[in-house]
C-alpha cells in the first residue's frame, strides 16, 4: 500500500494522528457546550444548524492534520476541502450529532478517517459526552477505550431472527425527505424488534460495532457522517453494504450483524422500492 516516501502511510500511524487530533477537537467541543446556542447558523434547512464549535473544530481538526502532513488532502463537513499530492485525503466531521450537541442531548462525537489511495484505511470516533473513544484500522480490528476500562475489542452482536433485531436510524434534515422515512420506518418497525434513533451516523456505526444494536441503515448521509463509523463496524464483522450490493455510503449505509445482514438488507432494499 505505501508507495515510496510515504512510509509513514501506515494505518496505525495514521491511527495515531487521528486519535490525537480528535482529542484535541473533543476537549474544544465540551468546553464550548455550555455556550452552544450563542453561535448558531443553518445550511440546507432550518433545522440543519451549525455553531461556532463546529467551525472551530474542524478548524483545530484541519491544523493538526495537515499540520503535521501538509501534503494530504482533507474534506471536512463545515467547508474543508482540499486535494493532496499524498494519496492520504483526512474526511472529518467535527460535531457529529451537532443537533444533540446544541441541545445537551448525550450523543454526539468527533470523526476523523484517514483514506489512502480512495480506502478508510483509518478511523477514529470519540464520543465527546461519554469519552468513548471507537478507533480501527483496515485488517487491524475495531477497539473500544471507555475512560477508566481497559481496551476492549468490538464484535458484533449475533441476532438469531429479523424479528429480534435492534435497529437504529436516522432522519434528514428536509421536511420532504422526513416524511419519505417516516413512512419507511412506519413500515420497518413491526418486521423488527425495536428502532433507536441516537442523532449520529457515527455513534449509530460504532453501536452496531458494539453490538449495542444489531444493525443500522440511514440514506442520505454525507462522507464525513460515515467514512470512520463504517470502518469500525466493519472491522468489529458487521456487514457494511448500500443497496442491492452498491458501495455503502451515499445515497444509502447499512450496516448488520452478519446473522440476518442477508435478510435485513432485502427487507431495507424492499422497504425503498
Ligand atoms: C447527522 C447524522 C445523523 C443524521 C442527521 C445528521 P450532523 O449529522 O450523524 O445520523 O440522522 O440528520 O445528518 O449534521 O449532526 O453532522
């Protein structure tokens, strides 16, 4: 993978940086919790906000990352975006779950990846509420480091029917696109156990990888919401899939416990016909 003078392309080396960065980025984004709604914006509705710790977390995000490689690219969900001469581009979402984060709701994490020639070779959530820190590397596993516990490797829970699976979701912030999904969830919830809706594509990921629920799907996130959440489910063997057996990502990510990953993938793909 590491074509010459990019030795240290290595996932954990760029695990590393991440982890570090992301830090950094969570220490700014709790302190700046108290004052949330000072600051606040909208982008595609009036319910898709962002504050000025968002900004000021991607910004800290951008620095040290390109600070410390300044020949990668980046792609960041409040404006950064640059292209590198590296093959290692950095897709960070600096609050994800920024709605929680305004309204004090638990839930709510800084996300970098690191993607090498175009692949999340690494990635890093971190739970700003809880201190929950999810990181993976590509063939490296999925890794859980709660404050005070030891690490602990992430595997995916085993349900053994469709009925008895735990799903989580989420909700765009367009009022057409809400009543489309309300109308898909409608239909999803008496095929399955129960739905949870926490308000982070990122922490929805690593919860599958936790095997806190047992699968998740969203459509229409964005890279930033899902490039380091997916690695983590994947690496903890979830199956990471959009529809009909089309790269997970955009328009759709599911992500499943590989006991009913066949089935719940039909039954999302027939629920979006
Ligand atoms: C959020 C996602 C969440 C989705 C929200 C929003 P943000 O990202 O993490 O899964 O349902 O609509 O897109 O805007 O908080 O970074």
């Amino acid at each position: 993978m590491n074509a010459p003078g990019r030795a240290d392309d290595t996932p954990s080396q760029l695990l590393a940086l991440a982890v570090a960065a992301a830090r950094e980025a969570a220490d700014l984004v709790a302190r700046g919790r108290d004052g949330a709604g000072e600051h606040v914006g909208t982008k595609s509705s009036p319910v898709d906000v962002v504050t000025a710790v968002d900004a000021a977390s991607e910004a800290l995000l951008v620095d040290r990352l390109l600070g410390a490689r300044p020949d990668d690219g980046v792609l960041g969900e409040e404006g950064a975006s640059r292209e590198g001469t590296s093959g290692v581009r950095w897709v960070v979402d600096p609050i994800d779950g920024t709605v929680n984060f305004l309204y004090g709701v638990p839930a709510y994490a800084v996300s970098v990846a690191a993607e090498v020639d175009g692949v999340v070779r690494a990635g890093v959530v971190l739970d700003v509420a809880t201190g929950e820190l999810f990181t993976a590397t590509s063939g490296g596993g999925a890794w859980l480091t709660a404050p005070g516990r030891p690490e602990l490797r992430l595997a995916v829970s085993g349900p053994s029917s469709l009925e008895l699976t735990l799903v989580a979701t989420g909700f765009g912030y367009r009022a057409e696109q809400r009543a489309a999904q309300g109308q898909v969830v409608a239909r999803l919830l008496p095929r399955v156990r129960d739905i949870r809706r926490f308000g982070s594509a990122a922490l929805d990921l690593c919860a599958v990888a936790a095997g806190r629920v047992d699968a998740y799907y969203e459509l229409g996130l964005n890279p930033w919401d899902h490039a380091a959440g997916a690695l983590v489910a994947a690496e903890a063997g979830a199956v990471v899939s959009g529809l009909g057996g089309a790269a997970p990502g955009e328009p759709m990510m599911i992500a499943a416990a590989p006991t009913v990953a066949a089935e719940f993938l039909d039954l999302v793909e027939e629920l979006h016909r």
